[in-house]
C-alpha cells in the first residue's frame, strides 16, 4: 500500500463545484485521497507532509485537447517565428521580428552544427508580420552559400532555401515548376510555392524524416508539461498504422519520467484504406491503451483554414469575392467515415474551421445519430472559428461539443478583422460565450506547432479577445477567467471522455495536478499567460518544471 | 541525347463519376504503349490486369508492361520513381481526388522530365446536374468541369436521348471543352493519350512519302472508322488525315485549330514558310503546342505537312477544313 503525501497550498483550486478550493491535496499512490485542509486531510491516516508547494497553487493538471507531436520534430530544428516561444528544453526564443534577426538567429545555429554538410533547417517563418520583404536566397546566403539552407514557412505551404540548395537540387533547372519562384532573368530568389515546388528541395525530406521518433515525443511531451499539462491530446499526423511508430510511443510513455499522458487521435479517411479497416484498426489499438498512452479517438478533417481561404463558409463567403475553400474530405467520404466510426462506438473530433464545414459535420452527426442513436457520444467540431448560433445551439441539442480555436483572436485577429472575413464576423469568431451560454461544452486549443501550446495563454486570449496588434476582438464573445479555467481542465476531458479520471481534484481522480506560482482567477487576464509553472503531478509523480528539469 | 519529356496528362472528376472505369479501360487497351499510372489506392486499379510484381516501394509492375505508383510518398517521389525505371513509361496518367482541383495537379507535368498534356475530367452524365446543385459541392464540381481540356461523359446509356441531349446542352453552357460520349469508360486510348510518337509505333512509319501515315499503333482493333490511323473503333469519336503542299503559317495554325470546337486531338508535322525545320503539332483540347522537331536516326525529314484530327463525331469535314485552310483531307472516310 502505497504511502499518502499531503501537498499545503496557498490555495487549490479543484474544479469541484462540491468544494472549490481547498488548501491541500492528499495524495495516495497514483490517485487523489482527499482535498481540503491540511488538519482534516491528516484524519486520513499515515501520511507525509511534503511543503515544497505551500507559497503555490494547485489546479487540475491542465488539458491540451489539440495540439500535433509532429511538433517535437520540428522543435529539433530551429523556431524563426514573430512570436516568442519556449522550446521543450526550456530555452527561450524570442521571435524573429525582421529578416536581419532571422538570419541572426539562425548564423548562430549554424555554427552549432556538429557536421560541415547537413543541412539547416528552421522552422515558424511567418511573412505575414514582416511585411513585404520576402525571404529567398539573397538573405540566407548571409548564413552560408555552402551549407543548404531549408527554412519552412508557418503555413507549411511554403519555404525559402538558399543557393546551395538551388545548386545541388538544380533548381535553375526546375523554373517551369509552378511554385519556383524566379526574378526577372529567371533565376530562382530561393523562394518555393506549394508542395510541387518545395519537394524539389531535398532538406525537406530531414523534415519528415524526425516525425513519429522517441525524440520527437519526448520533445513534445517536454514542450506540454513545460506549461502544465499533465494530459495532452495530438489530433493526428503521426501514423497509427506504422509499427515502427507505435513502438516508440510505447517505449516512451511507458517510462516513468514521461511527464504527460498522450491521446492519440488516429486522422481517417485521408488515404486508400477502407473504412472498416480504419475501424479495426482503431478498435484494435484501443485495446492496447495504457494510463500514459490512450488510443481510441478519430479525427476527421473537414475543411482548410481561414487565413489560408480554404476553410469552407457559408453565405456572405470570404471578403473580396474569393472562391470557396476546400473540401479536404469529400462530403460523402466524411458521412462513411463518421458513421462507421459512430457505429463502432468511438469518439469523433471533426476539423472545422468554416461554418460550412460545422453545418456539414452538424448534418453528419445528425443523420448518423438518427440511424444509430447513441448516448453520450460527445462528438465536437475542433476549431470550430465560425461556428454560428444557430450552430451552437443545435450543437447543443446534438450533444456535440466544441473545442475552440481561441488563440486565433491573438495571433489571426487582426487579419480576420481586416481582410478574410471583416469585421462583424471577426468579432464573433471563436465565440465561447455564445457556446456556454447555449449549454455547448467547449475547450481552448493551441493546435501546437500553428499558436505555441499553453493553456494559461489560451485562457488570456479567450478572456481578452484582444489582437496580436492590441485590439478588442469581439469582447462580447470573451469569457471569464473561471470558464476559461474550466474549458481547459475538465472540459477538455470531458470532450476526450477522460473527465472520470482528470480534469478536477477530487477523491478518487488521478493525481495529475499543476502547480502555479499565482491564482489564475486572481490576477488580471493579461497576466494569466504569465503565471509561472513550477511543476506538474502525473499520477502522484511530481515533475518540477525549470532549467534543471528532468527531460 | 536528351530524353523526350514524358506526356503527363491528369484525369479528375468528382467521386464516382467513373474515373477508376475510365483508367482501367485504358491500361486494357494500351495495346503495348507503357502507360504509368498514379492513383490513390493500388485496390481500384487493375481489375483485368494481374499485378506482375513489385518494382520499389510504391511502383508495381502490371501485364502488358504498364507500371503503377501510388501516392502514399506523395506526388513527388511518385513522379521521381516514374522517371527512373527502365524502360521509362511513354505516358503518365495521374488519377486526382475527387475532391482535388485537377488544374493544380496539372502543374506536375511541368517537373523536369514530363511535359503536361492535358486535362481529362470524367462526367457522369446521370448524376452532373445534380452535383452541380449539391448544396455542399456544387461549386467544386463546377469548377471541375471548367479546368477540363476534355470531357469524358460516362453513364449516359442511363438517360434516355431528350435526357442526354439535355444534359450535354447544359454542359456544353458549363465549359467549351469537347465532350467524348464514354457510357461504361470505355474511350479510345488515343483521345486521352493522344497519338503515340513516330518512334515508339515501331511500324517504320514514313511520312512525306505518300504512304498512309500510321500515327498510332491502336490494337489493331479489326475495322471501322479510325482503324487506318491506328486509332481504336469508335463512334463517338472521328479520325481523319489532313495534308498540306503548301508551307504553313504556324500561329495561323496554333490559333485556328486551338478554336476548333470539338477537337479532342491532333497531331502531326508542319512545314513553316522558308528554310525553317519541320514543326511537331500536337494537340489536346484547345490547347495546340508547336515544337521543333527532333529528328529520330534513320527517320527521315517530314516532306508534307500531315496531321491527324481526333474530333467528336457531328464536326464535319468542311468545319475542320475551315480551321486548317490550305489542307486537304487524304485519308479515304469510313
């Protein structure tokens, strides 16, 4: 019989409506004994005080419901992003906010390198904020003419090489590629449009290469606990179907020190496979699910993204007269899918940024409960930016849930205000209040690598609805600090049907906690993102967050 | 010497308008042309055909000597792969989502090694005015139809004539492409592969010389209309042979048979005025690409201007004359 730690707090915060706060945790094993006071908590029996958090506070571990681990490949490369981010070793990057801090940044990366010919990549590069400068081959020769060069744009659709590329790949040779971008002597500037093009540079293959390895999830892993999450959920990208790959989650989570438990969602109906192999093969791992590794839920993607015009929207459409976006599923491919998926009794998570795209999962989810009814599904449109009233009230009357892109007010805001879809609908993207007050469950989501994981941001950036640039977004659709706290906690897991388990502090639930140095309810919603993480509880197993942490 | 670029011609339509049918039609009826394929899934290809072997990962080898890529690398190790197996294929045929833009997928046959050649969209004749109002797919599907050089009309045995006849009317409002009638995806090889290259008929086909120039190698398909340009029987297409004595103004040439309704396919040799070398036409839609032509060792120089025209059936000799002025029809009509 395991021991039982008694954790004094400034403060708890449990999430249970039966008792808010508290002012410690007993801890037995791998599960909560007990929250209230230290003198009530000691009536339990035998037990150890262990006072290393008694200045802090304690919330539920907190609830990543979708973010990508292919992120932890990246991360093996440098970030050129605008926005500052943390890396999963902790170390700080603070943005490249002009092409001369970029190649900056990455002169000194390149001198890291252990091996005179590999290859740099980087990753983040994001135009949009650095004006209208592009990035080609005359600036990421100042890094180095010999050494090739490879740097991915934050969309994913484009990327900037330097000479050596265009040299070793022959890309002189390759102009009448659509996507190799050429100056007017019709010399490639190193710029590359679209997957036709960027193929041409072979660095994009050490790209994908670094997917799906033990280091890529240890790195996501580092990435999630870093800001307090004890569960994180990666809403597809990494092979279920590969071996190679599930044995290295395997070997991964199944270490002690792994600091966050995985979701792994399995992305369908993207290639050749039938559908009722999908549906075996999802079956089947879900069999295999441990505490730190849980298989079982399917992703489908319905629509692109705004910022991209290919998400899928309903009358008025996109400002100026674009076309509609893309279908990345056919119409008929999502309704087999989905019910293959319902009727086998799994959870869905539907990629919709469009509100044509939430009509149409909405219709989906309809049409397959009517055939197969099925309690407490939790089926939800992930993203969900457009989602109307109407949509969220039907959501509601579906049992649907909504995990919300709220970052997006922050980083896209700006944009979406002034040049995909005006104003009026800017202001009701995203729009929490509208699905809580419609009874809608929602979370917040980073969709790490596109916004930097972090659910203290999230919760900013949900309660301020203000831009990257300062500007009210919408401030009708914010809410408070304590529904944000909820969305990414127990409505996390309530959507990843783990709220049994996780979510709040309560007797019986895993000890999965998150330790802060401040009160998110308690401090201005700007400086929520700020709050210090000094730890995480994974099952009882404290894992302290800081530069000397453990990785 | 520089190997000649590899025809890539896409093939696009929405779910289930026939576009597997069509592709397996053409691998039955390639008729020793080494087709490559990429298709999204190995499972819809090669109902008649037996998969020989494995060439790597991702490319199979097929009876009758066409080879098969998936796209589970992607697009661009698929095309890589077409390129470097021995003997390279003399065509790719690149199957596209239903879902997919074929326009854009077009813009792989410009990667070095291929040249595009145009873009098929497969119609289900019973089901395109439906789609074109589907509440969640009308757009894309019109879009579709708008980027096809050619239209293959599938399905249509299943209207009745005032039926087809409407639906051909309104898709002809939709797009000027040319529509091929295909009712089971049956469609003579040479309106989606165009005509096979003087090299690789291998029947020694001399032109100029006044002989009937075999600018196919069809199957061999018995009788019938086509059959004296190799092109495989069909009534829903129409072949004819065309020449010139007198030198041709090539742009002239370029922009009267590029508007030429109905034209499905064409190609052939053009002498230009004065001492300039012969010119490769070829043709697919409304587009017409004139090109130096290489001379093969031990073919001979083109003397005439010859070029055989694939069109659908109700274009008649006289329109046809009228886009090609100066030329005569040679070859005897069926």
């Amino acid at each position: 019989m395991p021991g039982t730690v008694i954790y004094p707090a400034r403060l708890v915060r449990t999430l249970d409506r039966g008792r808010p706060t508290a002012t410690a945790v007993a801890v037995r094993g791998d599960r909560v004994l007990a929250v209230g006071a230290l003198d009530e908590l000691g009536a339990y029996g035998d037990h150890t005080i262990d006072d290393r958090f008694a200045e802090a506070v304690i919330v539920p571990g907190f609830v990543e419901a979708h973010a990508h681990s292919y992120a932890g490949a990246l991360w093996q490369s440098p970030y050129v992003g605008y926005f500052p981010r943390t890396g999963p070793d902790g170390r700080f990057w603070e943005g490249c906010h002009s092409i001369d801090a970029l190649v900056e940044q990455l002169v000194e990366a390149e001198r890291a390198l252990p091996d005179d010919a590999a290859p740099l990549t980087a990753w983040g590069f994001d135009p949009i904020y650095l004006g209208s400068t592009p990035l080609g081959a005359a600036e990421l020769d100042r890094i180095s003419r010999t050494r090739p060069i490879f740097v991915l744009h934050a969309s994913n659709h484009l990327a900037s090489v330097n000479s050596a590329v265009i040299v070793n790949d022959g890309l002189a040779g390759k102009t009448q590629i659509p996507g190799v971008v050429t100056d007017p002597a019709g010399r490639p500037t190193g710029e590359l449009r679209e997957f036709a093009a960027m193929f041409q540079a072979s660095p994009v293959l050490d790209l994908l290469a670094a997917r799906g390895t033990a280091a890529a999830f240890d790195a996501f892993a580092a990435l999630a606990h870093r800001c307090g999450c004890t569960t994180v959920a990666d809403l597809g990208g990494t092979p279920l179907s590969d071996p190679a790959v599930l044995d290295a989650l395997a070997h991964a989570t199944a270490r002690a020190d792994f600091p966050v438990r995985l979701s792994m969602f399995h992305l369908a109906a993207q290639g050749p496979t039938p559908i009722a192999e999908e549906v075996a093969l999802v079956a089947g791992l879900e069999g295999c699910s441990t505490t730190k590794l849980r298989f079982g839920h399917v992703k489908l993607i319905i629509d692109g993204s705004i910022q991209g015009f290919t998400a899928r929207l309903q009358p008025p459409g996109y400002l100026g007269e674009r076309p509609n976006g893309m279908w990345i599923t056919a119409p008929e491919r999502l309704r087999e899918a989905f019910g293959a998926f319902h009727e086998a009794g799994h959870l869905v998570h539907a990629h919709c940024n469009g509100d044509e795209a939430t009509e149409l999962f909405l219709e989906i989810v309809e049409q397959a409960l009517a055939r197969s009814p099925r309690w407490d599904h939790r089926h939800t449109a992930t993203h969900s930016q457009l989602s109307t009233a109407a949509q969220y009230r039907r959501m509601a009357t579906l049992g649907v849930g909504a995990n919300i892109f709220a970052n997006h007010t922050y980083y896209w805001g700006d944009q979406h205000r002034d040049v995909t879809v005006g104003p009026d609908r800017a202001a009701r993207m995203n729009a929490a209040a509208t699905a809580l007050a419609n009874g809608v469950t929602i979370s917040l989501h980073s969709d790490e690598p596109v916004t930097p994981i972090g659910p203290l941001a999230s919760m900013t950036h949900a309660v301020e609805r203000t831009t990257a640039s300062g500007a009210l977004l919408g401030p009708a659709e914010a809410i408070t600090a304590a529904q944000a706290l909820e969305a990414v906690t127990l409505g996390s897991a309530y959507l990843l049907k783990m709220d049994h388990e996780i979510g709040s502090i309560e007797a019986g639930k895993l000890a999965d906690l998150a330790v802060l140095d401040d009160d998110p309810l308690a401090v201005p919603a700007a400086r929520i993102a700020h709050i210090a993480v000094r730890a995480t509880v994974l099952g009882g197993q404290v894992l302290p967050v800081g530069p000397g942490a453990p990785r | 010497m520089p190997r000649e670029a590899i025809p890539l011609t896409v093939v696009g339509g929405y779910l289930a308008a026939g576009k597997t049918t069509v592709i397996n039609s053409l691998l039955r009826r390639a008729g020793g042309r080494r087709l490559g394929i990429v298709v999204n899934d190995f499972g819809e290809v090669n109902v008649d055909a037996q998969i020989l072997r494995r060439l790597s990962d991702g490319v199979v080898e097929l009876a009758g000597g066409c080879v098969c890529c998936d796209l589970s690398l992607g697009m661009g190790p698929a095309l890589a792969q077409l390129l470097s197996i021995e003997p390279p294929p003399a065509h790719v045929l690149v199957e596209v989502s239903g879902v997919g833009e074929p326009g854009a997928v077009a813009a792989w046959g410009h990667t070095p090694g291929f040249r595009p050649d145009g873009v098929a969209v497969v119609v289900p004749l019973d089901r395109i005015r439906a789609l074109a109002g589907d509440r969640w797919v009308a757009d894309l599907v019109i879009d579709q139809v708008g980027q096809a050089d050619l239209l293959v009309c599938t399905r249509g045995d299943l209207l009745d004539v005032a039926e087809q006849h409407s639906v051909t009317a309104w898709l002809r409002q939709q797009s000027p492409a040319p529509q091929v009638l295909a009712p089971h995806g049956e469609v003579p090889v040479e309106v989606i592969l165009g005509f096979a290259t003087p090299a690789e008929a291998g029947t020694g086909a001399v032109l100029g010389t006044g002989t009937e120039a075999d600018l196919g190698t069809g199957t061999g398909a018995g009788g019938g209309a086509g059959a004296a340009h190799g092109v495989q029987a069909s009534s829903f297409v129409r072949a004819s042979t065309w020449r010139s004595a007198t030198a041709v103004d090539i742009s002239t040439l370029e922009s009267r048979l590029g508007a030429l309704a109905g034209l499905l396919r064409a190609k052939g040799f053009a002498r230009p005025a004065g001492e300039g070398e012969p010119v490769l036409v070829q043709a697919v839609g409304g587009h017409v690409e004139c090109t130096p032509w290489l001379p093969e060792p031990g073919a001979p120089t083109p003397v005439d201007s010859v070029l055989t025209v694939l069109t659908t059936p109700e274009v008649a000799d006289m329109t046809i004359a009228e886009a090609l002025p100066g030329w005569r029809r040679t070859d005897h009509p069926h």
